[in-house]
C-alpha cells in the first residue's frame, strides 16, 4: 500500500510543554483526523517528546485506527527541554572553538543535548523502551522511527564536551595501545591519552587527524541510532525500524551517515524542495537513498508542506501552493517511493516556532495547500496500485561516488560544494538527456553492472579506485571522467592511466560562479569546428594532447579529450563538466555529455517537442509493471509559462503523445512493444 501522510504531533513531539499548541483533546483529534482522511491521506507521522504522556499516546493511536488511518510512530527526542539543560548544563553541544548550544531558550537547534550525555542517553533509551514494550501490538502502527534528522549537532565541528572526548579517549587507546603510536602517526606530541584533544578547525596541517576525528564522530552517531533501533526491535522485531536522514554530503560534519542504511529495514529522508529548474538535481536525495538499499521501502517521511521563511529564500518557495505540493508529490512516486508524508498538518503557531509548514491555517481548514493536496491525491487514486508494485526503469548509466569522497570533502570551506554540486549536475544531466541513472556508492564492484559510467568527482579517490576504473574501460566499458580542479596526484594518476597531461590549473576567486568558455574542434561530441561548447566555472585543468575535442576560447589549450588508446571510449575532461551544468543547466554541455553516451547507450526516454534551452524544467521518469510489463509514464513541467505538446518514447515501449501543460503533471500508461 502507497503511504500518503502528514505529520500530525499533538499534543505530543518538539519540545514538550507547548501551551500554544492546539488542539488538547479527543474531541479535537476527532475533527482533525476527520479533515485528515477527507483530504485524501491514509497514514500520519506523530513524533513523540521526552515529556510526552502515553496514555495520551494510546488514545491518539486508538481514534486515528478508528478513523481508518496508518500511523508512522516516530520521536523528537533530539529536542530535550529547557528544564532538563537547566538541570544537566553539562548536556549542551560543545563546538571545537568553545560555542556552545543551545545558548538560550530560544534555541532551537538540533541535536539540543550531546547523545553521549548519560543522562539524556538513558533518558532516551527509556522512552523509546516504554513506547516500544507498550504499543508494540498496536494496530495502527506500521513503522517506527527512532530518530529524526539525527546530527552530531549544529556547531562546526562538535561535540567537545567531556563526554564525548572521553569516550573518543578511550577508542584512541583501543586503536593504539600506547600514545607514542598515536603521536607517530599524527604527527602529534600528547603525553597521554588523557591530554588527547581533537582539532580545534581543520587544515593542511591537521588534515588527517582531523578526518580521524570526524570518522569517530559519525561512527558514534550510527551506533547510537543502532542502539535505538535495537531496543525498539526487542519488543517489535519483525516491524519497519528506521531513522529519517537529511542531506548525506555532511558526513563529516554532522556525522549522519546514510551507508548505515544498510542495516535497517526501511529507509526515510526528508526532503523540502522548491518547483524550479533546480528540482531535478535536488531529488539526487531519492536515488542516494535508493543506491545504498536497493530492495528494500524507501518513503519520504517529511515533506514540503506550506509556507517555509528561510533566509534569502534557500531555493525553496516561500509560499507552497497546492499546485507545486503535486508536480513535486508525483515526483517523488516516480523516483519509486512508497510513501510521503507532508510537514504537516500544524496551523500558524505562537512562541519560537512561527509559521512553519503549515498545511492548515488556524481559522480555517480551507487552505490552497490543503485543498490542492487533495484534488492531487484523488487524481492519483487510479494509479497507486500500479505505483505500489512497479519499479523503475533499469538504468543505463551509472554515477560513481565512494562514501571516503564525502567524508573527506569539504577540505576548504570556499570549495565544500564542489563534490555536491558535481554529483547533483551528473545527475540533473543525465535525466535531462533521457537517462535512467544510478549511483554507485558501494564500491567499484558495481562498474562492470553498467554500459556507461560517469565519475562527476575525482578528488579523494583511492590508488585501487583508479585502478579499477582504468580496468573497467579497457574491459569495454564507457566513461567520463571529469577531472576535479586539483592538479594534485589523484587527478595526475588518472589523467596519465588514459594518455593525458595535466599541464596547467587556474582558479578565480573574484566573482560567484566566473569562468571560461570553452569551443569544439570538430573531433565528435556533435560540435564542429568553432562551435560554443559551455562555460567552465570558476575553476579548469589545461590537458596535453592533439585528441582535443573542447579547447577554451582565452588559450585555444585543450579542455577535454577522448585519447585514442582506449579506443575512443573514455572522454577526460578538465573543464569541470558535471559541475558547470550544476551552476548553469547549460544545454550545450548537455549535448556533449549526451552524444559521448549515446555511442555506448541510446537514451531511456526521448522527449521530441521540448525545447532544448528550457528541457531542465522537464521530468520524464517511468515505472514499470513487473506483472504485464506495461508502465505508468511520469512528465513534470515545471515551467511556470511554456507548455508542450510532446512524443514521448520510452526504450521498449510504444511511443505515446502527451500534452505537458505549464507548471503541471501528466501520466499516462504505456504498452510494452512486443
């Protein structure tokens, strides 16, 4: 069954007491859960407090079974209340240059207590032990999850408390033995392990210990979600047990790390997107999720719901209509998620937590969102049988990236982005060409699974990692190997195992996103000879060679080649490809990109009638029927003006004609050919 939701946290969740929140009492929780069902969902999400009362708890449950709905039991015990950190001051998040969190009561960030904190560890343990044992046999219950967002905390490079150092002490002395191997190893003079501490920043000097630091941190993390997730197995063993992540490329940051996904049984992200050009590289998150567990549930477990006043913007809609609440609802089932859960149903609400999300307003259920959320829900009735079995086209291309490459990104703040945004472009690239593509996050064993592989990130990569790339061609495999802007000795290896010379580096710093453009030589890619091939940004490698395929238009030096010793097979590039159509969705780079592939892999989708400027603002993703074969065809336009009369052909399928309306979405089933 397709789980559609919202969270639904009274009179429980955040940070208990809440005085301003409504409703506070069965008779409300009736009507709510009424409007509820009416708007079409078929699931809430509640998140339970440190202070919450169970047997308030027990009676929601009971009303939303009654009411015919699904319940996703979930926590917010990263939020512990004032009292507690007034009591426990030693509780509170200690970052590497002594900041501290939360400073006042108007803080809210998260995690609000260290997780190595015993008393907030106990204190966790304990509410999730109770809610476990007690509503283990519940009826409405469908999954659990045991932690939301969970994070090291929001400080830079946390936490330093005495706990936490402690326990990082004591795994130092387990790895070691003694601290003359550790100082050998550092580079580092501590007397003992007792007078360990980590690095303050992170720099060229710390790098490696640092990074030490950081892996403990994250592997500390995980096995406090593992903790959490085993207790609540001892009393519901055969249940859904999940944790609900964010954003994977902070890792060695906030520790979360999703690779832990592996062991668990359902895998949940949230997700707060905007409707833009952008969206499609921002759903990277879906098909992450998807690479670390690829047969098991995944849902989105928070979603965009309504009004969301982040600073500048953040690239999300400030106001959410109902209308981007369904292009971006269908999207998400047409990356193959069971379930969605809307952030949620809350009207506007008082105190240090102000006008987030609410799909509801406080005088009236009536609200664009609310009412546009449902008519999307019953337009999708027809067709969530067929969601709920099909899978997703089997991809064509494959997108490497190793977890070490996000744990070891970032090492200059300017350039933390550089692996995010590369990753998002190659992804955002592909789709916008027609490809079905997967990432690769388990290792190279995965390369040969693919006719083509693009590696968008090349920085960090291990000696075997190149090794194995370098094999996967020469076995007959395709690639791009986009050279990150380093001419450091990763990106020097690689270039040389294909024939290529790094022979200069330029970085600009003067503007966002300056650069190069770049022009082809009539050597392939479907560019002639002078033709404009796309802009490189802000950073580029100047490659050796008379293979050149794009040179910059400043040197007329090469920019990208395909050498001739693995027989035409892999494009090198230094003009930072992937990244550059993260930043500028620049068609012509696409084109490149694209005609490289179509030599090894013809596209999965073909979009005949769109526009090549403006095909960003097109999604085309299709399920399919693993009983008859047949699929449901998925077209998001996101434009907010054009609309397209398309022929869409789907590789194996009947080609269909399909009206794209602006700022819309369409489906519509497609029929195997024979």
């Amino acid at each position: 069954m397709v789980r559609i939701g919202v969270h639904y946290e009274y009179p429980f969740g955040g940070m208990a007491t809440r005085p301003e929140w409504l409703p506070k009492g069965a008779s409300d929780w009736r009507r709510d859960l009424a409007k509820i069902r009416e708007t079409g969902f078929n699931s809430i999400r509640i998140r339970i407090g440190m202070d919450s009362n169970l047997d308030e708890v027990a009676e929601l449950l009971d009303l939303a079974h009654e009411s015919g709905l699904t319940v996703v039991f979930g926590t917010a015990l990263f939020y512990v209340n004032d009292a507690f950190v007034e009591e426990h001051p030693d509780s509170k998040i200690v970052g590497g240059t002594g900041e501290v969190c939360p400073v006042d009561r108007y803080d809210l960030r998260w995690q609000r207590a260290c997780i190595d904190h015993p008393g907030y560890r106990a204190m966790r343990n304990e509410v999730l032990d109770a809610c476990a044992s007690r509503f283990a046999g519940h009826p409405a219950i469908i999954a659990w999850d045991v932690h939301n967002e969970p994070s090291v905390g929001p400080l830079e490079n946390a936490c330093f408390c005495d706990h936490t150092l402690a326990k990082y002490r004591a795994a130092l002395e387990r790895e070691f033995g003694d601290v003359a191997a550790l100082n050998c190893r550092f580079g580092t003079d501590f007397p003992s392990f007792a007078a360990v501490r980590p690095p303050k920043t992170r720099d060229a000097a710390n790098e490696e210990r640092y990074l030490h630091w950081r892996e403990f941190m994250t592997s500390n993390l995980s096995d406090f979600l593992l903790e959490g997730r085993d207790i609540v197995r001892r009393s519901v063993p055969d249940s859904l047990v999940t944790h609900n992540v964010t954003h994977h490329f902070t890792m060695n940051r906030s520790g979360q790390d999703w690779w832990l996904f592996r062991d668990y049984n359902l895998l949940t992200m949230s997700k707060y997107i905007g409707t833009t050009e952008l969206s499609v590289a921002s759903s990277t998150g879906y098909e992450m999720l998807r690479a670390m567990s690829p047969d098991r549930p995944r849902w989105v477990t928070e979603f965009q719901g309504g009004p969301f006043p982040t600073l500048g913007g953040g690239g999300l809609n400030r106001l959410y209509s109902g209308r981007e609440a369904e292009i971006e609802m269908n999207a998400v089932f047409a990356h193959g998620m069971r379930g969605l859960y809307f952030y949620r149903w809350t009207p506007l609400m008082c105190g240090a937590e102000p006008w987030i999300n609410g799909m509801v307003e406080p005088d009236t259920y009536d609200t664009d969102r609310r009412m546009g959320i449902q008519r999307a829900i019953a337009d999708l009735e027809p067709h969530l049988e067929l969601i709920d079995r099909a899978t997703s086209l089997a991809a064509s291309v494959g997108i490497y990236q190793s977890r070490s490459q996000v744990m070891r990104s970032g090492r200059e703040k300017a350039r933390a982005s550089y692996l995010e945004r590369s990753i998002a472009g190659a992804y955002a690239l592909l789709s916008d060409a027609g490809y079905e593509a997967a990432f690769l996050v388990h290792g190279v064993e995965e390369l040969d699974a693919y006719p083509a592989v693009v590696v968008p990130y090349t920085r960090d990569l291990s000696g075997g990692e190149i090794d194995a790339i370098v094999g996967y061609v020469s076995r007959g495999g395709t690639a791009i190997v986009d050279l990150s802007p380093d001419a450091d000795e990763e990106n020097t290896t690689l270039a040389n195992a294909f024939g290529c010379t790094i022979v200069g580096h330029d970085r600009l710093t003067y503007l966002l996103n300056s650069g190069w453009s770049t022009r082809g030589t009539g050597n392939g890619l479907a560019l002639e000879n002078g033709a404009f091939g796309g802009y490189c940004f802000d950073e580029r490698l100047t490659l050796a060679g008379d293979d050149s395929v794009l040179v910059y238009d400043d040197t007329r030096a090469t920019a990208a080649v395909v050498p001739p010793g693995p027989a035409g097979r892999v494009l090198v590039s230094g003009a930072r490809l992937f990244y550059s159509y993260g930043v500028s969705l620049h068609m012509r780079i696409r084109q490149i990109v694209a005609a490289f592939i179509a030599e090894a892999v013809a596209p999965d989708i073909t979009l005949d009638g769109a526009d090549e400027e403006f095909r960003p603002y097109l999604e085309a993703r299709v399920l399919q029927d693993p009983e008859s074969g047949d699929g449901l065809l998925f077209v998001m336009n996101r434009s907010p003006h054009k609309s397209y009369a398309l022929r869409v052909t789907v590789k194996g399928y009947e080609p269909v004609d399909v009206q794209a309306s602006a700022y819309g979405v369409t489906r519509h089933l497609i029929t195997r050919t024979v």
